[in-house]
C-alpha cells in the first residue's frame, strides 16, 4: 500500500502530527508512506520516522488554485498513491490531495472540502490536537489506536545550557519586554548555566531590545534570528530545560525529549499544550476570567495580563527543579 499525507502548515501542528505517522506504520509495517510538506518546516523530516517521498509545497513557487493543481499532478506522475490523508482543514490541502490522483482522499468536513475528499468526516471536538489527528485515523479505518508517540530522533548529547523562548506568532502569547527583562534578570542570577534566546528572522529585533535592557548579560547568548529548523532541532535536542511560551518550538523541545516549561496566557493547554507530560510543566496564572481565551491579540487588556502577572521567581523555581546538575 501506498499512503500519502499532508502534513499540517505550523511547526508545532507538525511535530504533534508525528504520533499519527507513527500509527499509520503501527497498522501498516509495509506500506510505503509519503508526506507532504511545507517549505520552512521541511527539514524537521529529517527527524521524523521513515518516508519515501518528501514533497516540498511552497506558496510562493505553487500560486493560487492553477499552482495547486499543478503540484498535484507532480506528485502523481512521481508514484500512484492508494490513500491520501489530509491533515490540515483547508480547501487547499483537500483540492491538492484530489489532484496527487489518489484512489482515496481521506480528511475533516470544513470549507466545502468535501466536493474533494472520498471520505469526510465531522471533527471531533474538545480533543488534543494530537489525538483529533488520530481519531481521522480511527474514522477512516474503524481501529482504536495505539499509545501515542510524540516523538522525533535526535541523538545530540546533553550541554549545561537553558534555552528560553519569549516569542509567540500571537501578541496575547507573547512576553512584553517589561515581563521578559524581568523574568530573563531573574533567571540569570538564580542559576549558573549558559541562556540561550532564540527566535525566528522577524523576532530578532524583538529580543535584541529585551537582551539590551537585561542587567546582567553574562553567559547569555542571543541566537534569534541565527537558526535554521535543523540547528534549533541540535539546541533544544541537546538543552537541559527550555523556558518558553506557547509556541512551535515549545513542541519541538518536548518531542525532542527536553523538559519544557511552558507560560500559557491564550490558548488551551488542553487541546495545544505539549504532549509529553512527563517533559512539561505547564504555567497558567487562573485568576482571570477571560482565561483561557483563544484570541490572538488581547482584547480586554492593553497587554495579556494573564502572562504580565505571572509569578517570575515561581517560574524561575520551575525551571530550577528540571536542571540536571542544579
């Protein structure tokens, strides 16, 4: 058999999507599985379970609708596919899918998507991300799954450093600097290893301003802007804890085996948090009636106080607890 999937379009959506490539080989062992994925996320299959093909989808390269279907008919011309499974809820992953020419398109009901699917399906809902990718399995196939692994391969050894994301896509998951420069000055006088700040090209200026603000600058490297996906994998991989908001790189870590501990504000931690419990230590002010909303911008506050009131020493205790030579 051969299956193809498309894989979600955000790095954290992507990393909770391995536990249903795992599944598929678990009720699989001999297909060959393929995958589609987006370009800038791409290189975390180097750390995913076996593919065959790697089909690299760029907006840029494929635009509109005459782009999706050309890369469609690319990717039939390269292998016939008996099944196609769509994990994100566009109308464009669900048209691209139809076009690969497989005998099976397979995915959730949502935006007409169903004119393109040979199987739809009502989401579930209240469900982790996690597990709302592996009920579509269970859907599709009528089999209860396995035990989810939320898991990539890395074999970097260990180093004496913490790693600390302040950054979010979203402004109401984001630290203000105030908050961030608080929390940073803190951490740094209360523990001795190396901090690592890193952050995407479009947040360097951001945490450029947060590290010039900090009091103490000792032993504190800022990377932002400086990684690709497959150095950020080697640093968190190899990072004792990572500090972080609510964010793709705050999966990664968790996936990689890493402890995180993560400061939610908006979002719910209980259908996006990072999967691996025994690697998380979720932070949550719950004093706020709002919380936890799922806006993208605050919209009762000038800033998210359910991150600017969050206790800097308490967290700075959390991470303490999880160093390994502390």
């Amino acid at each position: 058999m051969k299956i193809l999937v498309r894989l979600p379009n955000w790095l954290g959506d992507m990393v909770m999507s391995v536990a249903f490539l795992h599944e598929l080989y678990r009720q699989h062992p001999d297909a060959e599985i393929s995958v589609i994925a987006k370009r800038g996320i791409h290189e975390l299959l180097a750390f995913f379970p076996p593919i065959k093909h790697g089909f690299i989808f760029s907006k840029e390269e494929y635009k509109g609708i005459s782009g999706l279907i050309r890369f469609g008919k690319q990717i039939r011309r390269t292998d016939n596919f008996d099944l196609f499974f769509c994990l994100p809820d566009s109308f464009s992953s669900a048209l691209m899918g139809s076009m690969t020419g497989a005998k099976e398109t397979i995915g959730y009901r949502k935006e007409l998507r169903g004119f393109w699917l040979t199987h739809s399906y009502n989401k579930p809902k209240d469900l982790h991300r996690v597990d709302e990718y592996l009920s579509l399995l269970r859907l599709y196939t009528g089999k209860e799954a396995g035990e989810p692994t939320v898991r990539v391969t890395h074999f970097f050894p260990k180093k004496d450093c913490i790693v600390v994301n302040i950054n979010s896509e979203a402004s109401s998951r984001r630290l203000t600097t105030n908050k961030a420069v608080e929390l940073l000055n803190i951490l740094r006088k209360r523990t001795n290893n190396k901090i690592i700040l890193i952050g995407a090209p479009k947040e360097k200026v951001f945490v450029a301003e947060v590290f010039e603000k900090l009091d103490l600058k000792n032993d504190i490297d800022n990377q932002a802007g400086q990684t690709n996906l497959s150095s950020l994998v080697e640093l968190l991989g190899s990072s004792q804890v990572m500090l972080t908001t609510d964010s793709g790189p705050a999966h990664l870590a968790n996936a990689l085996g890493t402890h995180v501990v993560v400061l939610f504000g908006a979002g719910n931690e209980k259908n996006t948090a990072p999967y691996n419990a025994d690697e998380l230590t979720v932070v949550r002010l719950n004093k706020l009636s709002c919380e936890p909303c799922e806006k993208n911008v605050c919209i009762k506050y000038n800033v998210p106080q359910c991150l600017q009131q969050l206790d800097s020493e308490m967290i700075v205790s959390k991470v303490k607890d999880k160093l390994i030579n502390d």
